[in-house]
C-alpha cells in the first residue's frame, strides 16, 4: 500500500481514533470493519501515516503528507508499518502471522513512535492464525498496534472480538459518489447517479461499475436476463444460473430487486424519475403494464427468499436459476 490518500467520510472513526490518542488511550487492536470496496486499506494507510506523522500530534489533522515520516508511508518504506503479507489468496497461515507480526514486535520500532501492523482480508485468518495472535493482542508492547481488517468481523473468534476495538466503515453519501463519478469518471449525471445508487455508499463499487469491471459485467448480464425473461427457456435461465455464479453473483439478487422496484415505481406512480436503470425504460415500462401488483409483491418474496437459500449456502447458481423461474411465472400468470 503506498500513497496516501485523503478519505472520504468516516468521521465518526477518524475523531473517535483522534480523542483516544489525546488522552493517551489508544488501543493495541482495532477490527476495521467493511464489505470490499468501502476503502479499509485506504483507511488503515491514512491512520497508520498520521499516527507516524512527525508534524502533527493531533490525529484530526491526518499525516502533513511532507515530513520525513510520511514520505516514508506514502512511498511503502517506512519500516514502522508493515503490511502483513500471505502467500496463498484466502488464507493467512499461523506461520505467517507468527512471522511477520508476533516475533516481529518486540523489535523496538526503527523510526516512529508506534510500530503498527495491518492486516488485511482477517477473515481468510484461521483459528490456529487468530489463537497465536491472541496473546499478542492481550500483552502486546507499549508502542504495539494492530489494525485487522475484514469484511467480515463475525468471523472472527469471540475471543479476538472482545480484546479489540471495532470500526465499521462508514457508507459515503450518494451526492459525494455521483460528484466523484461524474468528475473524475467523466460519467454523465444519469449514470453517476444509477451508479451511486447501485454501490450504496461504497465508493469502490461505484468505481468499478464506472470502469466497467466484473461487478459492471454482472449488472449488463442480469439485466439482459430480466429483460428477456418471458422469452427465455429454462434451458437458457439453467445457463444463466451458472454463468452469473461464475462471475461471481452475490450482488445479483440486489441487482434483481432494483429491477422489480423500478417497475413498480413505474407502475404505482408513472414516474421516470430516480429509477436504478434509466436506460431499460421501455422494458420496465413493458412490464410494468403486464404484471401485476400481486404478481410483483410475489416476484419480491421470490428475491427474498432465494436470499435466505444462499445464507444457508444452496448452491448459487441453483438458487438464480429457481429465482429466474419463478419470477418468470409470476410475472406471467397476472391480471391487473
Ligand atoms: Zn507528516
């Protein structure tokens, strides 16, 4: 992780980390907590820098970006912050943890006045990896910070839980994403706005959907998917279900309810404002005038209850191709 970026929102954390370090009571442990894209590592690089910061003592004020010590951060040298890293995607080993964090931290810091050790993705972190930092964490050094990042704090034992402070991620208003869409993405007002409304307050995923990544993918497939469903076989929707789990689909049932709202909106009111798919109006329009109140309430408990079958862990592509089904029914099988 190397510059420094300033961040956006958050706060309520920033000030809660900025009253404890001017009292003296900062703790050896945070969980900073946050679904991908809601700016963790930029967050832990920001504190970890301001902590270091050779000029400014108030933590509010963020790093002065040109003292020694932050060059040091924003350039990835300053030996005081150590990213901890790990071999295999989806798990930290106990080994690596030892490695890098617990036989490393009773080394005096080199520079600053904290050595700070962030670790990212914890919730790849097994039991053996969280056990041996435990005691790290209980009797850790005077100068000794530990940053966990996860989206997941759940995940993580009782035991690691209650020994640290948690800060969840704040979501960004939709204004500040739509602004930073439409100035730095060059989007024009309608898809900024479509977009923000789509990542709900996570910047990160409004940037990929502007870039066009996989999360931008999805949202062009399922929308093809809702679009044509009444002349798909159940053959294709199978497919569907398949592909859509490939991708990586968790977000397909948020993106399907947006759908089925927009058609509503269209359908209760008439209105063209404010919809998550400006560009779909003739399809939501289409539908809105086929399918009835009863028949969308249904497709929504459809939606919600495909959402209960992957909490407990139904096979996804299964879970989408039973969903595309049933919505096909009852989007079908309506009177007004
Ligand atoms: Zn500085």
């Amino acid at each position: 992780m190397s510059e420094i970026v300033k961040i956006l929102g958050n706060q309520r954390n920033i000030s809660h980390l900025a009253d404890a370090r001017a009292l003296g009571k900062l703790s050896h442990a945070y969980i900073i907590n946050g679904e991908a894209g809601s700016g963790k590592k930029t967050f832990a690089n920001y504190i970890a820098a301001a902590l270091q910061c050779d000029r400014h003592p108030d933590l509010a004020a963020g790093p002065c970006m040109t003292c020694p010590s932050c060059i040091k951060a924003a350039t990835d040298n300053h030996p005081d912050i150590i990213w901890v890293q790990h071999e295999k995607a989806g798990l930290i080993s106990v080994a690596e943890v030892r490695g890098q964090v617990i036989d490393d931290i009773s080394i005096k810091p080199y520079y600053g006045p904290y050595k700070i050790y962030i670790i990212s993705d914890c919730q790849y972190m097994n039991e053996f990896g969280q056990n041996a930092l435990l005691k790290t964490i209980e009797e850790p050094p005077a100068y000794g910070i530990i940053l966990l990042l996860t989206d997941n704090a759940d995940s993580l034992l009782d035991t690691i839980r209650s020994r640290c402070i948690r800060l969840d991620m704040d979501r960004l208003p939709s204004a500040m994403i739509e602004d930073i869409l439409i100035r730095q993405k060059g989007l024009d007002a309608a898809a900024a706005k479509s977009a923000a409304g789509f990542a709900r307050g996570n910047l990160g995923k409004a940037l990929e959907l502007a870039e066009g990544g996989s999360l931008a993918q999805l949202k062009s497939f399922t929308e093809e998917i809702l679009r044509n469903l009444n002349s798909k076989v159940a053959f294709e929707l199978f497919k569907a279900g398949a592909e859509l789990d490939k991708i990586g689909g968790m977000d397909v049932l948020d993106i399907t309810r947006k759908w089925y709202r927009d058609v509503l909106v269209i359908k209760s009111t008439g209105s063209r404002e404010d919809l998550y798919f400006p560009n779909e109006i003739r399809a939501l329009k289409e539908q809105a005038d086929r399918i009835s109140f009863e028949g969308l309430n249904n497709i929504m408990n459809d939606i919600d209850e495909a959402r209960q079958q992957l909490e407990f862990s139904v096979k996804a592509e299964a879970v989408f191709e039973n969903m595309f089904l049933r919505i096909r029914r009852n989007g079908k099988s309506s009177r007004n």
